[in-house]
C-alpha cells in the first residue's frame, strides 16, 4: 500500500517533529545538490533549525551566492523603477497631447487659427458652433419660462394677500360702524351753533351738561377801590391841561 497524503500543520509532538525534521533537511539537501549537478546551476540552501542551528549547502559559496542574489534584485528594482518611469512619461505625453489637442479646439471655437483647418474641418466647425448654439438658446428659454412661472406664482401670491387685507379692513370697518351705532356720538354745542348750557345724552343714558366758556367781550370790569382819589374826567374841549386836572384831583383827594 502508498503512503496517505500528509496534512500539512505543525506537528504537536515534539519527538516526531525532531524527527521530521531531520528527514526533511536531508532529503532537501540531498535534491539540492542533485539540481547543481544535474543541471549545472548555483545553488545555495539555508536552513534554521526551531533551535537556531544553521544548515547550509552551497554550489560553490553561500556568500557569492547571495552577493550575486542582491546585484540581481538591485538590477530588478532598478528596471522596474525604469519601467515604472517609463508608464509615467508615456501617461504624460499623452495627457499633454490631448491638452494641446484641446486647447486648439478651443481656439477653433474662438475663431482663431483657422488657416490651416480644411474646408471640411471648417463645415464641421460650424455645425459644432450651430448645435452649441441651439442649446444655449433653448437653456435661456427655459430659464426665462422658469423666471416668468416664478414670477407669476409670486403674483398669485401677492394678490391673495391683498384680498385677506381688504377683507380684514373692511371687517374692522364695519365691526366700528357697529360700536358707533351702538354707543352713539357726543355732540360738541360750540361746533353746532348751539347755546352754552345744551345737553346731550351719553352712553349712560344721563344728560350731559356742557357749559360754554363766557365770551371775554361780555365779561364787566371789577370795580377798584381808590381812597383819597376822585375821578376826573377833562372833557376834549376844556382848556384845563390834563396835568394839572390829574394834580387837581388828587390834591383835593387829600384835603378832603
């Protein structure tokens, strides 16, 4: 019978992975100088044991080996950065290619630099300028309607709050004709022409007397007492002067 196919995890048992082990190394060393033989190649094994102890096996020396090992992998990342540089550039020349390319069309639109462009080109040219046009025109049109749809909404807008307004002046209006109506108006007896001492009735029912200022024409001056002084009046025709009737009277005044 074959052997069974060997699972491959770390053996739990300590002899028989020393054991393991062992088989292995040998029989790895043994196919490693087989390759250098049979097919006359360099090669260099390194083995460390779970103790640290260094198996090794060379073609010819270990330390050429891996000299010669990182002269190659420099090379490789020297070449893959090379490589590397090169995608980059050729990214580059075509990002730039296509930007010029760009930069002309737009100069194309602009009309400028069209000597070169052929008849064709320049037909071409005009139907881009014809399409572009249209859709402007069509995206100013429907901002206008969007403008003009904005606008009428705002109007509605404006109008129905006009209307609650009037209805809530005139509610207002008419809520006061009937407060006036209910409590009646107070009269004023000198605005109507009256005479002083008209009533009116209030709210209460009750007459109101309204007394009317005296007229200051109407008023008769309160009477001065003079003692010692009587009053002497110089009629215009009298040839008396004013002065001494004034001295007159009140010497007589004294004397009395």
């Amino acid at each position: 019978m074959g052997r069974g196919r060997v699972e491959l995890k770390r053996i739990e048992n300590k002899i028989n992975r020393q054991v393991t082990f062992s088989k292995r190394r040998n029989g790895l060393l043994k196919k490693a100088y087989e390759l250098s033989v049979l097919c006359d190649a360099e090669v260099a094994l390194i083995i460390f044991s779970s103790r640290g102890k260094l198996y090794e096996f060379a073609s010819t020396s270990t330390t050429e080996t891996l000299e010669r090992y990182h002269r190659c992998a420099l090379n490789h990342q020297e070449n893959s950065g090379e490589r590397e540089t090169q995608s980059w550039y050729q990214e580059f020349s075509k990002l730039k290619a296509k930007y010029e390319s760009l930069q002309r069309t737009q100069r194309h639109l602009l009309g400028e630099n069209l000597g070169p462009l052929s008849s064709k080109e320049l037909q071409n040219l005009e139907k881009q300028l014809e399409g572009a046009l249209a859709q402007a025109r069509q995206r100013k049109t429907h901002m206008l309607m969007e403008q003009m749809e904005e606008l009428s909404r705002k109007e509605r807008q404006l109008g129905d709050m006009n209307k609650q307004l009037k209805i809530r002046v005139s509610l207002e209006m008419s809520s006061l004709e009937a407060e006036g109506q209910h409590t009646g108006a107070l009269s004023c007896p000198w605005n109507d022409g009256g005479g002083g001492g008209a009533t009116s009735a209030g709210s209460s029912g009750f007459p109101l007397h309204v007394i009317t200022p005296p007229n200051p024409m109407d008023v008769e001056p309160e009477p001065v007492l003079e003692i010692g002084y009587n009053h002497y009046n110089v009629g215009e025709g009298s040839s008396i002067p004013r002065s001494m009737a004034v001295d007159n009277n009140f010497i007589q005044g004294w004397t009395l």
